[in-house]
C-alpha cells in the first residue's frame, strides 16, 4: 500500500527527527546540529555585542566632559581595551560565523556541515574563552593595553601583572573556535553541496563564505603565534621583543597586523556576502555581475593581506616599503567599488522593495561609503602621520566597521529572523530604532573626525578644558546614547517578533534560495531530502521545491541504519560522489573544551608543570572523538535515490576529512612560515644583533633527528600501500627517537634562549618541530591501533591516508627547523667566541 | 581537474603576493647588506634588482593569465578566472615606487 505524500512527509520528519534531532534537558550539551550551534554563536554574540555596548557608553560618559572623575586611567584603560576585544573578538567574528553555520548548509541544500563536532567544541571554547576575558574584567584584572596590545607596553617589564596575560590565553582560546570554524566553512562548502550545485551555480553568499573562510585560516595563525611569542617571554624570558636581548617590539606589530587588517576584511566579507543575498531578493532581481562580484571578492580577499604595514605608517619604514602598502590600501577601494555598484545597479535595474532590512541597507550604503572615503585618505601616507592616533581614526574605524558590519547584520536580522522563528516582525519599533541608531552613530562619529583633526588623541582618559575638545565629546557623547537606545528598541523589536509575530506559510520575501524551500522554524535535519540542482541557488522556487523534497522526492529521501547522511560532491562541478555518515551527538565536544580551557588556565596560574597534563587530557579526548569513525568491514555502494549509488566516504580517496587535513595544514604551514619571517625580520631589524656569543648547535642530535623524520615519512609512506602492522612500528619508534633527540636538544639549550632572541627563536622553530613530532608518535600509535581493530582495507585506508599527509608536513617542517640553527649562525655571522 | 580549475581562478593573486612578499623581502634584505650604496652607473644595485624583480613579477603575472585562459574562456569559471587574473596584473601598480622612491631608511 503506499502513503500519501503528506503521509509520508510526516513519517519521514519524524524518522530524521530521531536520528538528527537534540534532545532537551541536559542532553542540550550533546548538540553537535547546525542549526542549534549556529543559533548559540549569534546569541552568545549578541550578548558579547550588548556587554562591549555598555562599555563603550562608559568611555563616552568618561569623554563627555573635561577632566571627569568618572573613572580612574587605570579603569579606563581596562574598559576601552575589553570595548575593542569584546567588538572584535567576541562579536563580530563569532556572530558570522553563527549566521554562516546556521545558513550555509540549508543554502547548499545539505543537511549538516561536514564536521558538526568541531562546530561544537569550536563554540564552547568561544564560550569559555569570552567568560574568561569579561570575567577578568569583573574582577578587575582586564587587559588594559590596548586591543592590539603593543609591546613593549604588554611586555612583563611594564605590565608586570596577569592582565595581558588574560589577553594573550583568552585570545588564542577563542581563535580555536574561529580556525575550526573556517576549515569547517572551506571543507562544507567545497564539498557538501546539492548534487549538480556547481562552483558557479553555489549562492552569492557561500562564494563570500568560502573566501572569507579561507582568509581566516591564514589570517589567524599569525595572531596565534604572536601571543604564544609573547606568553612565551612573559613566562618563560624568551626575549622575542625586547630590543636589549636582540628582540624588536615591532615584530609584535608585524605579527598582530598580519592578522589584524584581514580581520576587517573578514568582519566586512560576511556581512557583504548577506547584502548580496537581501538586495536581489528585495529588488527583485538577480545580483547584477555575479561573477565580477566573485572576482571582486577574490581580489579584495588577497589585497586585504597586502595592508598590514597600513597601520605603522609610523614606525620609520622605507618610503618605497610604505608605497607598496598605500598603494596596495588605496586599491582595496576599487574591489569595493565594484561590489556597491553592483549593489547599486540591482536596486536600480530591479523593483525595490521598501522594507525594514532595505533601511538597514540605506544606512549601510551611507555610512559604509564614508568610511570607505575616510579609508582611502588614511591609506596616503602624509594624510596618515598627521591623523595617527587620534580620533580621527577611531571615527574611521568605527565608520567602517558600523557601516560594513552592524547595518548588514541588522539587515539580515530582520531578513532571517521569519527563519529562525517562524514569525514575521511586527515592525512597531522597527522604523524609530533604524533611525535613532542611524542619527546616534552619525553624531557620534562625524563629530569625532572632527575632535581627531583638532588633535585629540585615542585611549586618553581626560583632557583638559583649554584643549577645545569638550563640545564636539559631549555631542559624541549624547549621540552614543541615542545610539544604544535605539539598540535597545532593536533588542526589544525582535523579542516582540519571537513571541507575538505573525506566522507565514512559506518564503515570505518571495527569495530564490534553497533555506526558504524547508518549514520554518527548521527542523534539525533541514531537508527530508536534498535537491537536485539544475540552475544558479539563488534563482530557484523554494515555494515548489519545499513540498518535493519534504515528501522525500530528492536524494537521501529514506533513512538507512539511524545514520546521519548527507552527499559529498565534486568540488567544481557538483557531481555526487560519495555518502557522507556524520557522527551522532555527544557530550564530548564539551568536554574537550573544558579540558583545553584547564590548559589554559593552568598556564595563567603559572601551574606550568601541570599544563602538560591537561594536554594529554585533551589528546586523549580527542581521541575518544574516534569511537564512532570507521567502518570494520567493505561496504557496497550505498542507493541515494534516483538510480544513483554512491560509495561510503571511508571508502573513497578524498573524503572531507582528507580536505580538512589539508586546509589544517596549510594554516599550520602558515605560522611556520610566520615563525621563520619572525625570525629573520629579527636578524634584518633589531638591535643588538648578533648576539655576542655563538649561538650552540648540535650536529649530531640534528643527523639522527633528520634521519628518523626520514624514516618516519618513508615508512608512513610505505604503510600506506602496504597497510602492514611492522611498518607503522617502525614509524612510531622513528617518532620517539627524532622525538628524544631534538627534546635533548630543547633542554640543552632552553637556558640559552634567554640570553638572546636569536637562540630562543631557534628554540621557538624546535619547539614547533617537536610538537608535530610528538603528533606523528600518536598518530602512527592510532594507525597502529586502527589496523589491528580491522579499521583498514585497501578501500579503507583513510587513517593511513591522514597519517602519509602529517608525515610528509611534519618532515618538510622538521628538515627545516633542524637547518634553521645554521642559517640563523651563518646569517648572524659576527656572533663572537 | 577540480583542484586545477579552482587554481586557476586564484593563481594570479597568489602570484601577486608571492611578488609583493619578494619585493619586499628583497629590498629589506638589501638595504641591510647595504645594497643600496653600491651604484651601476646611474642607479643602485638594489634599485636595478627591484626593477628587475618587478618586471619579471608581471611578465609571470601575465604568463598565468594567458597560461589559464589558453583555451577560451567558455565557463563562468573560467570567466571568473580571467577577471580575478587581470585584477592581479593591474595590481602589480603597487610595485611601481621602486623606480624612483628612497629604498632605505
């Protein structure tokens, strides 16, 4: 007998809400689902958002007169630099990265990312990390150097308490939740999509996505490294920036705004990747130039790396090292361009909806484009030395940041939240909330370009009254709290449409793409089905399609086993190629997070001795994580709906995690190559080199470690194809002897590497070296353990597969480190006896 | 074939920070050695080694443009491609300083 659709639909709901859903209660800490997740990082975000809020409405009240006693400078300091951390670090990344986990698979017509663990985990080290940064705050021990947190400022000599160490572990703690976050968003994207979703027929917004994602992981690593430099010399006297040991507080300001201009980048990307989603669907027509859009993104993505001297116009750079970088911020204008003309030629060739996020948009286009204008005068380098820290680079940035970030998520907001709710706004508030921020933020900030040019500097507490600065503050001042309040009406809208907002049926903007075509709110597996598609996912009928595939009409239209599956594709073409089983829900994620945060904490308490053990912890977790992965037996092809069979991931030769490993790596590539730039920056720059003594070297421990590194790849190699049992031992002894050697080394020289930079970056590039081999020890152990449970056959060979990669990167690195001494020696030739 | 085609699309920026960090490695790295002070006639070693650099910087520039699109750009990919290319040969006016600009502090 067959059911009817509707009959079936509900079958199929309840079926795939028992294998995808999360239960309530204490089981919530299990949720590993998208949906849940992406929902947690906005929420946390926004209260991140209203706690840097409230933070800046203190530094106004402090500002608003002369010579106020509102607060004292040290106070001050801590609540300016926690306004710039929590903005930064706390919101704008993580909010993205929440509306991106919730919106790209349900975009990309799948039904989960590829790693939903990660998310997890990725999340609550976001949340722990941010509780301990405004913790610190509450007790008083906030960082107070700055967001950037300069050295020598930041450096134990001149802040000698725990305050920028707070920064330094909160920040590195939180940032593992953004680079799981983008090899999460690369692999998801690339691989999880509808079948015949090609590269060019993906929606605008996963273009943005990719890119932004792929920015992340080379942008953070040099942020990660700085701060483990710096940790590094407060703890331990490793003296990377202090200019009397051959350090150079400039590598400091290298490191963080190698990091810190693609930052604005990828805050801005995001926000412009939902704009060019809201605007054709409000105009009614498609975005105008798709593809120079792309292109556009691309450039604007790599230029965007090309600034970062952008902010040390100050520093006593070269001139023709400074036009590389003025012109090169000057060109980001033209990519920019593109994209708002674009923008602007939708609306125009389009019927333009007026609508509450179509104001959003109003007060983006205006405020961004300001800020843009004020961008490109900074980026001239004369203009530039006159306005260096002063207000009227605060204006900028917020100008920038305000415009590229807050209006484009208000926007979406009001776009998304029918989505995440099933309701539509009520909009009672909506109109008088857009225009109290739109008029507070303007005299906020036009009226602090102002200040700027008449020469007021940032991060000073008060000022006195001949400066004539007091009027322009006090109308900054009051227009801060016209601002929040209409941030509070905005607060106070969308609660009103959560409870009392109206249903809707389906898709109410009439959008073209693949989230609308599910019920509202979504349920946890997002599609019954997943499409098949045939045209750009931006121009569909989500009103057609939603029926068809809750009746279970697409691909995956069945359950199989309880196991969570959705399809991986071609990268470029969209071609089906495999079943992809996602793991189930677990407690784990939380638990690996609470664990790596004890290591940090330990280290902030200076238990140095037991922040080991909290690392094994934490491997030993992770390891758990591998319960659930594998298959003990081949498998034939697995029946996807419509006369398609596919092959299990583990039994194909690029699954998502072999993609994973290799985003993971070239991040990791990407702070070897920042430790080795860190370095000889210190050879070409600092003072007090060479250093006075010779810097001592171990030829022998170097030999045997290259030559067990050789053997370890060699054999992880020859494991692979073999799949022997003997080979995998012999990398693992391989392992442990490069592993003994080289920490014989690092003990020898440890006392050393405090003496002068040069001996403690070769300290810092085998310490690297060390680590990785001390993963490949536990990786070939894993191998090893895989094998003999019957995890691996010729068409299983993934652990083998992830096993070759690491070994070849861990002995191209370790060849490396190992050489380093000697060019370090050669280049610092007049070190003396 | 998909990891080419996605190649394709990035290569010419990827080229044009290679260029941009070889540049600036160079000229650092010169004016340490005191490169700068050694003249060839009417300019410096380093200036000449600069202008050099940047020259063969855009003709690989260009080279990967016409390499990428050798067989017409008939999918939007490859349209994408040319774009994304083209844009990283423009930027190459970034390098331009090193012909008349003081290299050394």
């Amino acid at each position: 007998m067959t059911q009817s659709p509707r009959k079936s639909a509900l079958r199929l709901h309840r079926e795939l809400t028992a294998i995808w859903g999360t239960p309530p209660g204490w089981g919530c800490l299990q949720a590993v689902n998208h949906t849940v997740i992406g929902k947690r990082f906005m929420m946390t975000a926004l209260v991140f958002f209203a706690i840097g809020g409230i933070l800046a409405m203190l530094i106004r009240t402090q500002l608003a007169t002369t010579q106020s006693a509102f607060l004292d400078a040290a106070s001050y300091a801590q609540v300016f630099t926690m306004h710039g951390v929590v903005m930064m670090f706390l919101f704008a990344i993580p909010f993205f990265e929440g509306l991106a986990m919730y919106l790209l698979p349900k975009m990309l017509g799948s039904r989960d990312l590829a790693f939903p663990r990660m998310s997890a985990y990725g999340y609550w080290c976001y949340l722990f990390g941010g509780t301990f940064l405004v913790g610190a705050l509450v007790a008083g021990v906030a960082p107070d150097g700055g967001w950037f947190m300069y050295t020598p400022l930041s450096s134990s000599t001149y802040s000698p308490g725990v305050n920028a160490d707070v920064w330094l572990l909160g920040i590195t703690f939180v940032e593992i939740s953004a680079l799981s976050a983008a090899v999460e968003i690369l692999v998801s994207v690339l691989k999880l999509r509808a079948p015949g979703m090609s590269l060019t027929r993906m929606p605008i917004f996963a273009w943005y996505m990719l890119i932004v994602a792929g920015m992340m992981l080379i942008g953070f690593p040099p942020l990660i490294l700085g701060s483990i430099l710096l940790e590094a010399e407060r703890a331990f006297g490793l003296p990377f920036f202090d200019p009397t040991r051959g350090g150079d507080p400039l590598l400091w300001q290298h490191l963080f705004w190698l990091f810190g201009h693609p930052e604005v980048y990828i805050i801005f990307l995001p926000a412009a990747g939902a704009l060019s989603t809201i605007i054709p669907t409000l105009a009614r027509r498609p975005l105008e130039g798709y593809e120079i859009v792309v292109a556009a993104v691309i450039a604007l993505a790599f230029l965007s790396f090309g600034l970062w001297v952008h902010h040390m116009y100050t520093v006593g750079i070269p001139h023709v090292a400074l036009s590389f970088f003025s012109a090169a911020s000057g060109l980001a204008a033209v990519p920019t361009g593109v994209q708002i003309f674009a923008w602007l030629a939708t609306l125009a060739h389009g019927k333009p909806r007026m609508s509450v996020p179509m104001l959003h948009i109003f007060g983006f286009m205006f405020v961004f484009v300001l800020g843009g204008l004020t961008g490109v005068m900074l980026a001239m380098v004369p203009f530039d030395w006159q306005a260096h820290d002063t207000h009227f680079v605060v204006a900028h940035l917020h100008y920038v940041l305000v415009g590229g970030f807050v209006f484009p998520m208000l926007a979406a907001a009001y776009y998304w939240l029918p989505h995440i709710f099933g309701r539509q706004a009520v909009q009672h508030l909506s109109h008088a909330a857009f225009w109290m921020i739109f008029i507070g933020f303007n005299l906020t900030f036009f009226a602090m370009h102002l200040t700027g040019l008449r020469g007021m500097p940032r991060r000073i507490s008060t000022y006195p009254p001949e400066a004539g600065w007091e009027t322009l503050n006090f109308v900054s001042s009051m227009g801060g709290f016209i601002m929040t309040t209409g941030f509070a009406l905005v607060a106070l809208d969308l609660l009103l449409l959560a409870v009392f907002g109206k249903p809707f049926r389906r898709n109410p903007w009439r959008a073209g793409t693949l989230e609308w075509a599910m019920p509202t709110p979504p349920p946890a597996y997002a599609f019954a089905s997943l499409p098949e598609i045939s045209a750009r996912a931006d121009q569909l009928d989500p009103d057609r399609l939603g029926p068809v595939l809750a009746s279970g009409q697409g691909y995956l239209g069945a359950t199989r086993h309880g196991w969570m599956e959705i399809i991986g594709v071609d990268m470029v073409t969209g071609k089906p190629e495999q079943v992809v089983v996602l793991p189930k829900r677990t407690y784990l994620p939380l638990l690996t997070a609470i664990a790596t945060g004890s290591f940090f904490a330990l280290i902030l308490v200076k238990l140095y001795w037991l922040a080991p053990l909290a690392l094994l912890i934490v491997t030993a977790l992770f390891l758990l994580w591998t319960r659930d992965c594998g298959l003990k037996s081949d498998l034939g092809d697995l029946a996807v709906g419509h006369g398609t069979h596919l092959p299990h991931h583990y039994q194909t030769a690029q699954p998502p995690s072999y993609w994973a490993m290799v985003f993971t790596l070239a991040a990791d590539a990407t702070l070897f190559a920042s430790l080795l730039f860190g370095s000889l920056f210190l050879w070409l720059s600092a003072p007090n080199w060479p250093p006075e003594s010779v810097i001592p070297i171990d030829a022998t421990t170097s030999v045997i470690s290259a030559v067990a590194l050789i053997v370890a790849a060699g054999f992880g190699r020859g494991a692979f194809t073999s799949r022997t049992v003997g080979n995998l031992c012999i990398v693992a002894v391989a392992y442990a002897v490069a592993l003994l050697a080289l920490g014989y080394v690092l003990i020898e020289i440890h006392a050393e590497a405090t003496r002068h930079a040069a001996v403690a970056s070769i300290f810092a590039v085998k310490a690297y070296a060390v680590l990785h081999i001390f993963v490949g020890l536990i990786l070939s152990l894993f191998c090893l353990w895989r094998v003999r449970r019957g995890y691996v056959s010729v068409r299983r060979d993934l652990d083998l597969r992830l096993g070759r990669q690491w070994h070849l990167f861990t002995l191209t690195t370790g060849v490396i480190a190992l050489a380093f001494p000697f060019v370090i020696n050669l280049l610092a030739g007049g070190a003396g006896p | 074939m998909s990891g080419r085609a996605l190649f394709g699309i990035l290569i010419g920026w990827i080229g044009w920070a290679g260029g941009f960090l070889l540049l600036y490695a160079l000229q650092a790295t010169g004016c340490r050695a005191g490169w700068d002070g050694h003249l060839l006639g009417p300019i410096s070693a380093l200036r000449l080694l600069l202008i050099i650099t940047t020259v063969a910087i855009v003709l690989v520039l260009i080279w990967f443009t016409v390499k990428a699109n050798r067989h017409g750009s008939t999918s939007s990919l490859e349209r994408i491609g040319v774009l994304a290319n083209s844009a990283a040969i423009l930027a190459a006016l970034c390098f331009t300083g090193v012909i008349w600009l003081q290299l050394c502090a």
